[in-house]
C-alpha cells in the first residue's frame, strides 16, 4: 500500500476573509524542522506584515494529527523515521489506533510485518 507523506495547503485567514485561498501545497517531509516549516510559510505569505497561517487543506495524517490551525510536529517526525526504516503504514496506523506519536514506543511495540496470519501466529 502507498502511503502519502503529510501535507497541508498553507493560506492566511486574511485572504480567506477576503475571498482568496491563495496559498500553496507543502511536503512536511521536506523540511528539517518545525521552525524551517513556518519560515517557508512566512516567505510564502510576505506580502502580510503579520500572516495568521491557515492550514485550508491537509492529507497524510492519521486521526486529529492536523486541523485548520494545528499540526503535530511529533508525528511528521516519527513519520519521517518511518519511512526511512520502510515501516510508515504501520507507524500511521499505529498512530491512528494509539494517538501516540513517539516513534521509539512505536518501534518497542512492532515486531514487524508477516507474510500470512499463520506466520504472525506463529
């Protein structure tokens, strides 16, 4: 199964009140950081002197990870370690089941995929 890195579309609460979505898809994988992230945002939205960032749309997070004005940071990372061992889909649903992002308890958790159910049996 594929599985889709975590993004969001970044506009303004100013545009959107004035009837523009004007904005722009973000791969959340692609930045170092958190702060790398809003710095992105900030130059995307210049034109305002103080832009209220407006996540408008999001894909790739399991549960309540995302919201118009939230990401977890934690789960981006955890994600990001994920997909760098080949384990993203498990970690996602993981996640999902859980709400705990910690990428290490998750790790300490998952033994691993099995071929069939009689070899997760046994």
């Amino acid at each position: 199964m594929s599985v889709v890195a975590p993004a969001v579309y970044v506009g303004t609460w100013h545009k959107y009140n004035c009837g523009s979505i004007a904005g722009r898809w973000f791969d959340l994988t692609t930045f170092d950081d958190e702060r790398d992230f809003f710095a992105a945002c900030r130059a995307l939205h210049q034109d305002e002197a103080d832009p209220e960032l407006m996540f408008q749309d999001y894909e790739g997070f399991p549960g309540n990870m995302a919201s118009e004005c939230h990401i977890n940071w934690a789960w981006v990372e955890g994600f990001r370690r994920a997909r760098d061992e080949g384990c993203e889909e498990a970690y996602r649903l993981w996640v999902d089941d859980t709400g705990e992002t910690d990428f290490d308890t998750f790790r300490d958790a998952w033994w691993g995929e099995a071929d069939s159910e009689e070899a997760f049996a046994v």
